[in-house]
C-alpha cells in the first residue's frame, strides 16, 4: 500500500505574521469604524437624535472631511484584516468570511463616496433623492450602506448555521447576536418610517457590527476553536 500524501505544513512565521496583521488590522479598523463615540464630546454636531450619524460627513459639515476619511480607513482596514485570515481560516468558514469582506469594502465605497445632503433631516434632500435628482454619489452612498448592512447580516447568519450546536463563547455569541438582530432590525425600520431616533438604533448597530467582527477575527484567527475546544472537554490542537 503507497503511503498517504502529505503536504508541507505553513511555515511558522507565516501564520504568525498573518494573525498578527489580521488583529492589528483589525482592531485599527475597528477605532476608524467607530469614531461617531466621540461626536457626543462635541456638542452641536448632531441637532437632534433623530439625524443620522452619516449626515455629519455631508460636505460643508464640520469635520465631514475627517469622517469620510475615517470611514474609508476603517473599510481598508477591515479588508485587510480578513484578507489577512484568509477565506480557508475556518472549514466551511468561506461564505461567511466572504460576507465580511463585502462589509469591509462597501464600508470604505461608502466614505468614498459620501452623501451630498442630509436626507435624514431635510424634506427637500429626501423629495429630490426619490425623484433622482441628486448627484450619482449618493446614490453609490446608499448602495453602499445597503451592502454594508447586507454583508455583515449574511455573514452573521451563515456563522450562526455553521456553529449552531457547539458549546463555547464564539457561538454564544453569534446566537446572541442573532436574537438582537431579530429585535433590532424592526426597531431600524420603524425610526426610519418614523423619521425617529434613527442615530440612537445606528450607534447600536454600529456597537453590535463591532461585536461580529470581533468575534469572527477570534474565529478564524484560532483563539475562538480554542475556547471552544476547551468547553467540551476535548484536546487543543497545536497550532504555529
């Protein structure tokens, strides 16, 4: 009988290297994503809780320039984060990974291209966005923020099938993150039919988006199997 094949295993320094840029990605990416938390230290940017934190980055804002920039930032480095774990870090991980790389990129087309007026708290922006009448980067803005949501749902979803069952704090919480979303996302389209509270249920989001990446860097970077490992009881595997 002929001996099985073998494949040489990844270099030492190599994995060590791509999970040290997938979390410092990362976590700079994460601070980039997240600089409306600093919006309530300057009083007067948001004149009501109902407007929207990307109405901020309109041109002529206060400070628009440096949040488009910071949300374009935030996307790259997203990207690079999860280009760095790769789509193979967990099997049968690849849809899930895919999902988070359309978040990422659609996160960075979205500062990319920011919005030309505040749609959320002007009836003049709105009335001329549905009749089209606004320059094509809003309409790339708002594509962009669907994709955002879209991808990083999916990708939450597809992780939540592909845990669902196992013991440990990863899937914990991607099912916990699942009821949220349940409750969440009605609430999200209530404030905007309402014209309602929608920058209270964005930071939420925002904070919950920040949980998903979180925990799928944990993942795929191996500290996540680990736990999960050690919760039933079985061997870690050695990994470089």
């Amino acid at each position: 009988m002929s001996a099985p094949l073998s494949f040489p295993a990844q270099p030492r320094p190599l994995v060590a290297t791509r999970r040290a840029a997938a979390w410092f990605f990362g976590i700079a990416g994460l601070l980039a994503y997240n600089w409306w938390v600093l919006v309530p230290l300057r009083p007067g940017l948001m004149t009501s809780p109902s407007e929207l934190f990307s109405n901020l980055e309109v041109t002529g804002q206060p400070f628009a320039t440096w949040m488009q920039h910071a949300d374009l930032l935030s996307g790259l480095l997203l990207a690079g984060a999860f280009l760095a774990t790769g789509g193979r870090s967990i099997p049968g991980g690849w849809r899930d990974w895919l999902g988070m790389t359309v978040f990422a990129a659609s996160g960075a087309l979205g500062g990319l291209c920011p919005e030309s007026c505040a749609d959320e708290i002007s009836a003049r922006c709105r009335a001329m966005e549905w009749s089209f009448q606004l320059p094509f980067q809003q309409y790339v803005h708002i594509v962009a923020g669907i994709l955002e949501f879209g991808g990083i749902t999916a990708a939450l979803l597809l992780a939540f099938r592909r845990t669902r069952g196992e013991k440990g704090i990863t899937a914990r919480v991607y099912r916990d993150m699942v009821i949220a979303a349940a409750v969440a996302y009605p609430l999200l389209g209530a404030a905007y039919m309402l014209n309602s509270l929608g920058g209270v249920m964005e930071a939420l989001f925002f904070t919950g988006f920040s949980v998903i990446v979180l925990t799928e860097l944990s993942d795929r970077t191996g500290l996540g199997r680990r736990q999960r490992l050690d919760s039933e009881g079985l061997p870690t595997p050695l990994t470089p």
